[in-house]
C-alpha cells in the first residue's frame, strides 16, 4: 500500500484534505495511506511514507523536508488553489503521479 505524508505547521489544515483525498482514493478504488502531521515531527514519518506534500503554508521548510528524506521520496508543495479548494482528487492524482 502506497503511502502519501501532508505537513503543514501544526497538521489541522491538511487533516480536512486528508478526508477529501481519502474520499477520492475510495471513489477511484485506491487503497493509499494518508496522513498529516506537523512539520515538527515530519523527520520519523518520512522514513515509511512514498511521497510527502508540503501544505502552501509550509513551502520555506521545503528544503529542511528534502534534507531529511535525502532524495528517497518526492517531496513537493501542494499547489496553492488545489490546496485552497480542497481538491483532494487533484492533490491525489499530483501524489500517484510523482510515486510512479
């Protein structure tokens, strides 16, 4: 099972989007994990996710985010309309695109 991490500053934002994108992988038959977490306890998680999307909010800790997965995993920020609509199904497919 593919696993995909969202970080934002403190994890509330994206645990709406979490839901949002649950509901797409259900209506498209996909079995992913998703979680959301703060960008303070980012470093553990990364070691077991597939991709990690960083919340618009966050988009500077980028490079701290890169330094800890060390090219293991994608790490991209969530476009910021996407992010703003919540669109879970077009947050989705940007995740499976960069797992591959």
């Amino acid at each position: 099972m593919k696993k995909i991490l969202l970080v934002c500053a403190a994890g509330m934002s994206t645990s709406l989007l979490v839901n949002k994108m649950n509901d797409a992988a259900k209506a498209k038959g996909i079995d992913i994990d998703i979680v959301a977490l703060p960008i303070s306890e980012c470093s553990k998680a990364a070691e077991e996710v597939d991709v990690v999307l960083l919340g618009p909010q966050v988009r500077y800790q980028k490079a701290q985010v890169d330094s800890i997965v060390a090219g293991r995993v994608p790490v991209e920020v969530i476009e910021m309309r996407a992010y703003g609509m919540m669109n879970g199904g077009a947050i989705l497919d940007r995740a499976l695109e960069l797992i591959g």
